[in-house]
C-alpha cells in the first residue's frame, strides 16, 4: 500500500503519464486514500487543483464520490465551487449527491474556516456565481428518476438561505427564474429569523431582487416584526420598490406600532419621492387619525404642528383637506385642542410657517374661516406678529377684511390693539376705508385711539391720513378733537390740529371743543384751543357758551383763562336768560365766591342786578340756594337786595331754613343801597294809593308802605347819624346785628 504522499505524486503522474498512474493502481494503490489533516479524499485534492481529468479517471476507477472532509465538503461541493464541468457532470453521472451539506460551521473542532455551515454543492455553485454549473443542477432536475439524488433547490443553510434565495442576493436572476419555473423553488420560504424572501431583498436593499420577487407574485403584505413590505421599502428608502408594491395593490394604509402610517413615515423621513408614489397610487394623503388628547387630526395638522413645512406642503399638494379644523374623538372627547376651531391655516398662521400659508392659499384654502373666537388667519397672523405671513394674507384675492371676531374687532382694529402699525399700513392700502369700520358704539379707530390716549396708534392713523373729522355715530356725534378734548391728552389735540382737525365743529347738541374742555375743567387745553383761534362765543342748544359751563361746574381755573385769554361775553344769556353769574348763582358750587371775584377782577362794573327769564337776580338764586358766602359778596358789590322776580319773591319774602342767612345778608349790606321800585308793599303786600304813599327803607333799599317803615334810626356804617325810616328787620339788624336771628 503505497502512503498518502505517494498518492499525491500519482495524480500529478496521471495528468502527464496516464499509463504510468494506471500501473500503480494496478500494482495495488488504493483510490480511496484520505489526507490525515483535513480528512480530504484524492477527488477532493483533484478538485482544488482543478485535476478534471485525474478525477474523472478515479471516478471511473470506483473511487468514492461522496466522502465528505473535515468540513463535510464532498468532491461536487468542490467542482461546484470551482465551476469544473467535467468532473461536476462526472460525479453526478456515477452518482454523486448533490444534496450533502456542510457541517454547521459552528460544530467544528477549528473555527479557522469562515464558510457558512448547511452548504449543499449547489450553495457554492451559486456563492461562486457558477451559472454553467447551476445549469447542469437544472438539467438533471428535468431529467433525474431518482428522488435522493434529484437536486433540492429548497435546502437551508444554516443561515436559512436557499439556493434559490441565494441566486437572488447574488444578483442571478433568469437562474432564479429557471428554479421558479422549473426546480420547484420555494418562493415564500423563511430564513432562520422567520423572515421572508421580500422583506430579506428588501432589508438588504436589493432592488433589483424586490422587484423581481414582485413580478412572481410574492405575497406583499407578509409581515416582519409587525412591519410589512411597504412599510420596510419605505424604511429603507427604496422608491422603486414603494412603485412596485402599489402596482400590486398593496394595502397602503396601514399603521407601525406608533400609529405611524406609511405616508406619514416617508413624509418625515424627507422621501417626498415615496410620498409622491404612494398618493399617485391613491394613498389617502387626508388620513384622519388619533391627535392631542384623543382628539381626531389630520397629516395636515400633524406635520404644522411638528414645524414640518415640507410634508405640510407636499401634503396641500397632494389635495389633502385642507379646510377642517381638528375634531372629536371616536369616543366623543372633545379636548380644548378640538374646541379651538383652528383650520390648517390658522395654525400655519400662528405658527409663522410661511411657506404652508403660501402653499394654503394657492390651493384655495378658506382664508376667511373663523375659529372658536371668531378670529380669521389674518387675525391670527396679526396677533403673532408674523409680517411675512400677513403680507402673504392681505394679498390674497378672496380676503375679506370687513370679518369681526368676538371682540368686535376687525383684521384692521386688531393690528391697531396688537400696535402692528405695518400691518395696518398694509391692511389700509388694500383697502383704504378699513380705518373707517365702527364698533357696535359707532366709533372708528381713530376715535377709538384717541379715548384710550393711545398716542402710537393715534399718530399712525395720522400718517396714514385718516379722516379726521369723522363723527362718532351715536346720539353726541363727538369728532376725535371732541373726545381729545374729553380726554385731555395735550400731545394727540396738538397733533389732531396739526392734521387738520376743524377746531370749530360742533357736537349733536351744538357744543364745541370749548365747551367740552371748559365742562370737564381742562385748563390748558382751553388755552391750547384758544392759541388756535377757537371761536369762544359758540353757543350750544341750550345757548350757553363756554363760559356758562366753567362756572356751571365751579371750574375756577377754565373761568380764568377763558377770561384772561379770549373775547369771550360774559353777558350772553342763556336759553333761560342766564347770563354767567346767573349760572354761577343757581349752583352755587363751594367755590362761587372765589369765582364771582373773579369775575369782577376783569369786570369791575359787571351789572349785578341783570334779571334772568324768571326774573330772578343773581342775588336771588344764590338766596335760593343757601350760598351765604355768595350772597355776601353780592351785597359787598353792590347787589339790590329789594329787587322782585316775576313771581314778586325777594329774598326777604323767599321762604328759607332760617332767618340767619337774610339777616346775614343784611347786615353785610356795606353803603346805601338804591331804592327799589314796586307798586305794592315790599313787606305787607298793600298796593300803594294816594293815601298809602311809597316809602323807603333806607338801610336795605326796599319799598314799603308807612305802616312797616314806622322805625327810625340813624345808620352809622352809612354815616346817617340821623334817624332814618327802616324796615322792623333792618331795626333789629342795627340793633342787634346777627343776634336778631335769634
């Protein structure tokens, strides 16, 4: 028996001398001979040394085909591997198994070799890209009558790859098709992780093996970990194969474990490729699903809410729903995220994204829908302060900008609030009378800036060359100058007449600037009016200038101005014939007197006893009203105390509280009064005749008859040191002075 090494020697004899090598098998060399390390046979060593010929000789010589090395390898997983036609065809026609595998490589004493275990000789035929080989396995499928021997393209190994898998990830395709049509290959087999064919090529981003598998009708919903292929096409970017799978009516709308739909996923990834296939095939690009709180959103809302503007607008592209607000859940929840109303436009608006805004508006979104407030997307854009988005908005052809919100307020009116004065520039040059809309009180911006002293908004509104002499349109119909006036706000009135202001225009009830500042006792800005040649004798409906109400009121600062300051009449009667002191006598506020000196300090000689429409003086009113003070200092001036109104009342007959405040009065009397003039009796009532003369009280003026003047004394003060005829309660006045009220 000749030793291995002598074998060896032999095959390389016989590929020279084939003679030579068939003496030695003669002479008794066995065929059978086993390499001691790696347990290969002599066809092993032909094999990888690619000795076809030599091999086929010991074939024929009854070596055996199928002894299996240290790795399980026979001689055809060798020949497979190396593409050796020949001796392939050989083995196989002595009978060669084509379906021996590999030992699994992890049970092998040296961990040396890398190959995968579970390999049958058809696996390497394939890792080696032996197309000729694999052809040969084909054919004798067709053609074998044995069934152990008849190649199976279905066997595993150990990583759960078929030869036909194999074929597929080694790019192999029409041999693929040849085991498909005619081998029996298993198209829906599993690997060892239970993973199918599709979901494998897709996973190793094998395009060209999706697409293939696609085209033999695998099946396109088979799922792995809960994702089906649709879903990993998407994950792992593969657009083609999204295409494929629609044109095999996959189901696009399904969901991953976080609610996540197929769309949505390509969306967010930045795959607006996939995203474009997906709705070209009919993907609802709409899909409502679970939001916020349970609430009911769309991919719409999602992606403006997630600050996505690239899905937002893919999404509006693809004609998703672009007008509907978030809704209620499936369950009836209605979250306060639901109860807002918000569309995608106004949460675009809101948030600033203005490439959504443009996209919305392009696709003919309803820019004048309103929200649970009542606020438009312009409103919205204006309250956020968002110009860009504003200006997108006040360009769009069907915005009306005429819409209130709860408020009350117009798009116009809130940029006025929120102070956005670029917005209302912009709002005011679409439409230039939006400065013009009233509120529920019938006050337009400017009026509205004016009351609230709001000089930022007052002197925009300027600029922008508003009307300003707009009434208010109520029951007063105040201009702005008017409530300026009210307001008393020196910077918006100088600022008002610098605009053009009338300063002459008059109120419903014909009251003027001047009036209004001198009622609501606004000192400087009656100068102010009156620097700007305001007419200080305008008379209201009632026919009090302005004058009338400053003291009316006991304003002593307007009283001094109006009279230091303008040519104001300080005789003008009134509608009741009232001329100022009249006025300042009925009401007789605390500081009358101060007023009433005041008076007299520009008009010495004011006429004191001048009658109003009842007769009364305005030492009578004052009497009336219980203004001590008042009445003294008519008296100190001169008034006549014995004068009547035209109901015969003067203060002696004009019933009082107390005597206190005529004797009071009287015995303030300072010089000799005049005397006054009656037909009847001062005191009794008794018409005078012939018999029943006229006499006259000398100390307080009034015309008596004999009967009540019968006292005589000298009045000293009036430096009468003679006696005179006095009345019995001017005796008892210089008699007893203010005691005689006792």
């Amino acid at each position: 028996m000749f030793n291995s090494s002598s074998l060896h020697k032999m095959i390389a004899i016989y590929v020279s001398n084939e003679t030579f090598a068939s003496l030695l098998v003669e002479r008794g060399a066995t065929i059978d001979d086993i390499d001691p390390i790696v347990n290969d046979s002599l066809l092993h060593k032909c094999a990888r040394h690619h000795y076809q010929s030599a091999g086929i000789y010991l074939i024929e010589k009854g070596a055996n085909i199928n002894h299996m090395n240290k790795q399980g390898e026979t001689a055809l997983h060798l020949t497979s591997q190396f593409g050796l036609e020949q001796l392939t065809n050989a083995l196989l026609e002595h009978g060669a198994n084509p379906n021996i595998q590999t030992y699994v490589t992890s049970s092998l004493a040296d961990e040396v070799n890398i190959n995968v275990g579970l390999q049958s000789p058809i696996h390497r035929a394939v890792y080696a890209s032996q197309e000729r080989i694999l052809n040969i396995y084909i054919n004798m499928h067709e053609k074998s009558s044995d069934e152990n021997l008849t190649p199976n393209f279905n066997l595993q190994d150990e990583h759960g790859q078929s030869v036909f898998s194999l074929t597929l990830w080694m790019n192999m395709l029409t041999i693929a098709k040849q085991l498909l049509q005619n081998c029996h290959a298993q198209i829906n087999i599993l690997d060892t992780e239970q993973i199918p064919l599709l979901a494998q090529a897709i996973i190793k981003q094998n395009v060209q093996a999706a697409l293939f598998l696609l085209d033999q009708n695998v099946d396109v919903n088979e799922k792995v970990q809960d994702l089906c292929p649709i879903q990993l096409a998407v994950k792992y970017h593969l657009p083609s194969v999204v295409e494929a799978l629609c044109k095999n009516a996959v189901n696009m709308n399904v969901v991953d474990e976080n609610r996540n739909s197929v769309l949505w996923n390509a969306l967010d990834s930045g795959q607006e490729d996939i995203a474009t296939i997906l709705v070209k095939f009919g993907c609802d690009s709409t899909q409502w699903s679970n939001g916020p709180d349970n609430c009911r959103q769309t991919l719409l809302h999602r992606s403006i809410d997630e600050n996505n503007e690239s899905a937002a607008c893919f999404l509006i592209r693809s004609g998703c729903d672009i007008n509907s607000p978030r809704q209620t859940g499936l369950n009836g929840e209605t979250p306060d995220i639901c109860r807002t109303l918000e569309t995608p436009l106004h949460l675009a608006c809101q948030w600033g994204l203005e490439r959504v805004v443009s996209a919305l508006i392009e696709h003919h979104a309803d820019i004048n829908k309103k929200d649970a407030e009542g606020n438009t997307p312009l409103h919205v854009a204006i309250i956020n302060q968002h110009m860009s988005i504003i200006t997108i908005l006040i360009c769009a052809p069907n915005l009306d900008l005429s819409i209130r919100n709860k408020q009350n307020q117009t798009a116009f009116a809130c940029s006025i609030v929120s102070k956005n004065n670029e917005a209302a520039d912009l709002i005011l040059k679409r439409e230039p009378k939006a400065a013009d809309q009233l509120d529920n009180k019938g006050r337009n911006f400017l009026h509205i800036a004016v009351q609230n002293a709001d000089i930022e908004s007052v002197l925009f509104l300027l600029t922008v060359h508003v009307n300003v002499n707009n009434r208010v349109e109520d029951t007063n119909q105040y201009t702005p100058l008017h409530l300026c006036v009210q307001t008393g706000n020196e910077i918006i009135l100088r600022n008002l007449l610098l605009a053009g202001a009338n300063i002459n225009d008059v109120t419903a009830h014909r009251r003027s600037s001047l009036h209004i500042a001198s009622e609501n006792n606004r000192g400087s800005i009656c100068s102010i009016l009156l620097e700007n040649n305001i007419q200080a004798n305008l008379l209201d409906s009632n026919q009090n200038n302005a004058l009338h109400l400053a003291v009316q009121h006991g304003h002593i600062d307007v009283v001094r101005r109006l009279l230091s300051e303008s040519d104001i009449d300080v005789f003008t009667p009134n509608i009741k014939g009232m001329n100022c002191l009249h006025v300042l006598a009925a009401h007789s506020r605390e500081n009358a007197h101060i007023i009433f000196s005041t008076i007299l300090e520009f008009y010495p000689k004011f006429p004191l006893d001048i009658q109003d429409a009842q007769g009364n003086t305005a030492l009578i009113l004052a009497y009336k009203n219980g203004h001590g003070q008042l009445c003294r200092a008519l008296v100190t001036a001169g008034a006549n105390l014995s004068i009547c109104n035209y109901e015969s009342l003067s203060i002696f007959t004009i019933p009082a509280a107390s005597k206190a405040l005529l004797v009071n009065v009287v015995d303030n009397i300072p010089r000799e009064p005049p005397w006054g003039e009656s037909e009847t009796c001062l005191e009794c009532s008794t018409k005078f005749t012939i018999t029943n003369r006229r006499h006259h009280c000398r100390h307080c003026g009034r015309v008596l008859c004999k009967r009540c003047s019968i006292n005589e004394l000298p009045i000293m003060k009036f430096n009468l040191q003679k006696p005179m005829r006095v009345c019995q309660l001017c005796t008892d006045v210089l008699t007893h002075g203010v005691m005689a009220a006792r």
